[in-house]
C-alpha cells in the first residue's frame, strides 16, 4: 500500500523535512532559487520544487585523511 506523500509544505514543515531553517528557505525564495506559493497568509511549497532546490546545490566533497 503507497503512503501518501504530500503535494506542498507549509514553510515550518518544509524546514523539517528539508533541515533548513525559515531565513534559509526565505532568502532562497527571495533569489528566485525556489518556488512558494501563497494561499492567503500562508506560504507553501510544492514538494517537486522542494526536492528541485536541493538537488541543485552542489555534492559535498569529504575532505577527511586517515594519517
């Protein structure tokens, strides 16, 4: 049986579930990096563009050294 997976995130549960606080996701909406949508006072976020925003910052790279 498939879970349902929401379509949009409230911005305090597209912090949760992204790990990134409020300013981050703020400051990248006001980039135009990511996408919201508002319905009222509310501030949401489809999951697609959610996902999208993430995929698109760069890999980290491990910078550990077993001396």
């Amino acid at each position: 049986m498939k879970k349902n997976v929401p379509l949009a995130y409230t911005m305090p549960a597209a912090c949760e579930v992204s790990g990134f606080g409020k300013s981050s996701l703020y400051l990248a909406i006001a980039k135009d990096e990511l996408r919201a949508k508002k319905m009222g006072s509310r501030t949401f976020i489809l999951a697609e563009d959610l996902k999208a925003w993430l995929e698109s910052k760069p890999s980290a790279k491990c910078t550990y050294t077993n001396d």
